[in-house]
C-alpha cells in the first residue's frame, strides 16, 4: 500500500507483513519488498537514535546500498515531516567468512568511535549469517550494548543465524567460540532479495529447513520432501510476476505464498524455542541437531563446503546415530537423506558434491580422529561425550534436549569401516532373541542362531515362506536342530558351530528371495573335499538377479556355476575342501544390504578374515 503525508516526498510503499512473537515481542516481520517498512516502523516503534550505522558487504552494497539510503531518507520525511535527519552510516566489508574475525570487529569498532557514535546509535546488519553475527557482536560491546537490527539477505540467516540473539567471531581453533547473546530488535525477512541468490545458496538454506522440520513437525517434513521443486521455483524464480509483486496479500503469486509459509514455518519454531530457552540450557539444544558433526566437517572443509552442506551430512550422521540406538527406524533415515538430496545438498563426508568441491586429497583429511579432536572443543561437548540430538521420529526428538553420545558411537558412525572381531567362547550360555517382524531380519536370526554354537530361543518369528524356506534349508545342510516351545511361540535353534555337510538333494527355494540370497553364501561353507550343491528354485526365481553377490564370491575363489541363466538361480557350489576363502571381498555400494549381510554372516567362518568393501559409487545398504 502507498503513503503520502508529504507533497515534496515520494510515496512510500508500505507492505503487508506476517509477524512472529519471539521473547513476548511480535519482533520478526516477513513480506516482500521491505526497504520502505523497514524505516518507517524503525522510526515509529523503535527508540530515537543519533545516529543508524549500516553495515553491509560488497556484494549486497551494490545491490542495496543506494535502496536503503533512499528509502531512509523518504520514510524519515514522512515520519518526521520538517526535522532534520539523524546520520545514516554505512559500513562495507569484503564479503565471506574471513571477516567474521575479532580484527574486523575491532576495525568496525574503531570506524565508529572515529564517527563519534554515542550509546543511542542503532546498529543495522544487512547481510547473510557472516555480517549478522559479526554486527550483532559488536552491537553487543560497543558502548556496553546498543540496540540492533536484523535484515538478513539469505535463506539460511533468514531461518537460522539471524533469530535467537547468538552473536559470534571465528578463532584459528573454531567457528563461533568468542561471542555473545544479544537479541535484535527487530528481524526483517525481506523474501524480494532471495530470488537473487545462486542456486547453491538455495540449497544451503534449505538444510536449516529441513533440519528443523526433522526435529519438531511431521507435517512441515512431508510438505518440504513432496514438494522440493516448487518450493525451489519459489524461492529462486519468485520475483518474475513483476517488480514490486508480493508486496500486498492480494497481489502474491502462489510460489510467493508457498515461500512465506516455509520460511515463516520454520522461523516460528525457532522462535517458540528461543522463548523458551534463549541462553541454551536445554530446548534450544535441540536447533542444533546435525551441527555437532556438522561443524567439525565444516572447520576441516570450509570454506570450499558450505555450512549447510556440512550441516545435511551432519543430519544424516546423527540420524544414523539414533537408528544405531534403536530409537530411529531405516526408512526415517533414508527419508531424511533423501529429502536434502531433492534440495541438492550432500548427505555423506564422500558425497559426490563434497569430492567435487574438495578434491580426493582435501577429502582425505576428514579423518575420524580429526573430526572428533575437533568436537571436543565444541561448546556443546560435556566432558568425554559430546551432545546429540537423538530422533525418534521425523518430527519428533527423543528428549527435549540434547542427549549425551559416547565418543565411541559417534567414532563409529564417522569412520568408513568398522573392525568386528569375534567375542570369547559363549558356548554355554543361553540366549534369546526377539527380532522385529521383518522376513530380513527373521532370516539372518536364523542364520546367526544356526551357525552358533549353543541354544538360541528365537521369539517373534515371522513365519513366511521364506523363514520356512531358510529353515529347512539350514536343516538339510546340518547347520542346527530345531524344537518349539511355548505351544509354537518360540523356536529353539540348536547349532553346530558353523559344521556343515552336503545335502543329500537339491536345496529348492521357491520363490523365497531373501533365502536365496543369504544361502548363496552360506552353502561354501560346506565341509566336503568332492561334489557339489545346488540351490535353485521356481520359474520366478530363475528371474531374480543374483548376479552381483554371485560373482562377488566367484571373484573371491568360491566355485559356483550359473546353471541356466547367467546372473541368477540355479547354482552349482563345488567343494573342494577350501570352504569360503574370505579376505579382500568387493561388492556394488548400490545394492542391497541383504547381499552384504550374506557374506558378513560368513564370514567368522572364512579362511582369512573378510574384508569387505563397498565401491562404485554411495552406499545405500542398512546392515
């Protein structure tokens, strides 16, 4: 909407906003095409200053610089008709995180003192997170504190660095590690500006959204993984249905409204949490889900990668960190990485984006001992355990706060292999084992149990065809007995220890799949110098592919055959006495984790020990 309270002054436009309350103060405004709004309610709802210090970049002053004096001058005439105007002061600095450092702070400092600026100067950061929170520190310690205001310029401050008061420089040994909480006065979410940001940025603000959408709504996750290329076309192509489009309800485009609602969702959360816990005693924690790895990726790699590229590998991490836990399933952290991939952001430390940006050598240096000497100087560190947000759920954290993780699970998730070695002689203990109901897992508990040593009760069991499959298949090798008890409630497997004899038929599957592919290992482990075994199945299990486990193993040493059709069942397995050769084994990373765990359950059984790696391109399988 225009105003015009004075003739000689150019009318304003004043834009239609939506306001978010953070700390009991509606402080965080969003719109379009701010600049005029912006100095007229500085003027109107703030406190008189003798002087407004604008700081900005190279980059944006080129852009903005002329805009905001303009409009300084224009809403000043209509607010103060007749009153000489205070100082507008602008400040620019070279762009990027090399000036997020105390030297800046100081020369800024300085700069202001030399202007004689007093303790009623209002301080204005226009910028992405590095000129928020490099101005908000010094606004923070100049003159014991001066008051401040937010205009961030990219969609990663917009929802992230510019609400919550969190002000900060860089040292040589960590991001954000000299700073100081002091909260803007007002936060102004100017969407006109992001429809000129690179792609690249894009993305990087989209892992904040996504981030807080895994932590606390269900639905803003479905709305942001279904729909990942409208919200891109909202964000990068919003401003195409004209100039000053955007600037009232009635005349926003659908891509415009949709870009409010994903900003505005993911800022509302941010402030609720900051309301309830501004200095970080616990809720506000939990903001800093995928930053703990994050950020130690960040300060090996930065500033070739990106904070939130750093940030959705660190989510992805961290949510592996919870599945390992037994708090979150499978498919919540495939859903998870699959969403910041539709965002083209990168979802682990060798993604394809990090290698391109880093180089193989660069690459090398995220060592895991590295990234965890780097955590142990995080502010979110307590003693030997740094602290994690743990999901339960999309949308849903296991506390309210950050868990405490053992070094040596996040050590784990950080390294590319682990090193499993066996356990003593547990021979004469008893166990039991309750699986979930998954044919998959049902299946590799009776192969555990079978190739054991000892009583296993297996509770829970899912009967399928392909358990039955699995079971009399084990069975018919001499791989263990089996009893039932509890009137069929618990299957009791008694093994061999991994002795297993030639079968005195063909082991026929069906159509059992996930049987095939964990006995087409397992039949090498056959103790027979002569003949061979055969594995095979109905017309429809001819067709399934076993190709890439099969010649994993032929390539190994094992003798198997294809019978009929070349990459599938039936197979001839010869024995010859060599049993599984073990050793170095190669796999496709692309396929399914069945096929690995088929020759992970073997391989205790192997003549050398396995080593087992996963090449050609990023792991899917879930062991």
């Amino acid at each position: 909407m225009s105003t015009d309270s004075s003739s000689n002054a150019r009318s304003l436009q004043i834009a239609e906003v939506e306001r978010i309350s953070i700390l009991g103060s509606e402080s965080i405004v969003c719109g379009f095409h701010l600049v005029d709004y912006i100095w007229t309610d500085i003027f109107t709802n703030l406190a008189a200053a003798s002087a407004y210090v604008l700081i900005t970049d190279t980059n944006l002053a080129a852009l903005y610089a002329d805009k905001y004096k303009e409009g300084f001058t224009a809403a000043w005439a209509h607010v103060r008709p007749g009153v000489a105007a205070p100082r507008l002061l602008v400040r620019v600095l070279p762009p990027g995180e090399t000036s997020k450092s105390r030297a800046t702070k100081s020369e800024i400092e300085d700069w202001m003192l030399a202007q004689k600026c007093t303790r009623d100067t209002l301080v204005m950061a226009l910028g992405g997170g590095v000129i928020g929170d490099l101005v908000g520190f010094v606004a923070a310690t100049f003159m014991r504190g001066v008051p401040f205001v937010q205009v961030p310029t990219s969609l990663l401050a917009m929802v992230d660095s510019s609400i919550g008061g969190k002000t900060a420089v860089d040292t040589p040994a960590g991001k954000n590690l000299v700073g100081s909480f002091w909260q803007p006065k007002r936060i102004f979410m100017d969407m006109a500006v992001l429809s000129t940001l690179p792609p690249r940025e894009f993305s990087n603000g989209m892992a904040e959204v996504v981030k807080t959408a895994a932590i606390w709504t269900a639905e803003e996750f479905d709305v942001l993984e279904a729909g990942a290329e409208d919200i891109r076309a909202a964000v990068l192509e919003g401003q195409k249905d004209g100039d000053m489009a955007g600037l009232t309800i009635a005349s926003r485009s659908e891509a415009q409204s949709l870009l409010l609602r994903v900003i505005s969702a993911s800022a509302r959360v941010k402030a609720y949490v900051v309301t309830h816990d501004e200095r970080e005693s616990g809720m506000r924690g939990l903001l800093n889900f995928g930053h703990t790895i994050g950020h130690a990726i960040e300060a090996v790699l930065s500033p070739q990668v990106l904070h939130g590229e750093c940030v959705a590998v660190g989510c992805v991490l961290e949510a592996e960190v919870a599945r390992r836990m037994g708090h979150l399933g499978d498919v919540s952290v495939a859903r998870l990485a699959r969403c910041l991939r539709a965002y083209g952001l990168p979802t682990a430390m060798d993604d394809a984006i990090i290698r391109g940006l880093v180089g193989e050598e660069r690459l090398r240096e995220l060592r895991p001992q590295r990234l965890m000497d780097v955590m142990s100087v995080d502010k979110k560190t307590v003693g030997s355990q740094k602290r994690l947000v743990v999901l339960k759920r999309l949308g849903e954290t296991l506390e309210m706060k950050p868990t405490n993780i053992d070094d040596s699970l996040i050590l784990e998730v950080v390294s590319e292999g682990v090193r499993v070695n066996a356990v003593a002689d547990v021979t004469q203990q008893a166990v039991t084992v309750v699986p979930p109901g998954s044919k998959s897992i049902s299946n590799r508990a009776l192969q555990l149990a079978a190739l054991g040593r000892g009583t296993c009760r297996i509770r829970n069991l899912l009967h399928s065809d392909d358990t039955q499959v699995m079971l009399a298949a084990l069975q018919a090798m001499g791989a263990c007995s089996v009893a039932w008890e509890d009137d069929g409630a618990t299957l009791v497997v008694t093994g061999n220890g991994g002795q297993l004899q030639r079968p005195d038929a063909e082991l026929y599957l069906g159509n059992a799949g996930t049987a095939a592919r964990f006995l087409s290992t397992t039949v090498n482990l056959i103790d027979a110098r002569d003949g061979s075994s055969v594995l095979t199945g109905n017309a429809r299990m001819k067709l399934r592919p076993s190709g890439p486990l099969v010649d994993a193993l032929r390539a190994n040493g094992c003798g198997i055959e294809y019978l009929e059709r070349e990459g599938s069942l039936p197979l001839r397995v010869q024995h010859t006495g060599r049993g599984f050769p073990g050793g170095h084994i190669q796999l496709a990373a692309s396929i399914s984790s069945q096929y690995v765990s088929s020759i992970l359950l073997c391989a205790p059984y192997a003549q050398e020990p396995v080593r087992l790696e996963l090449v050609g391109g990023k792991v899917i399988s879930q062991l």
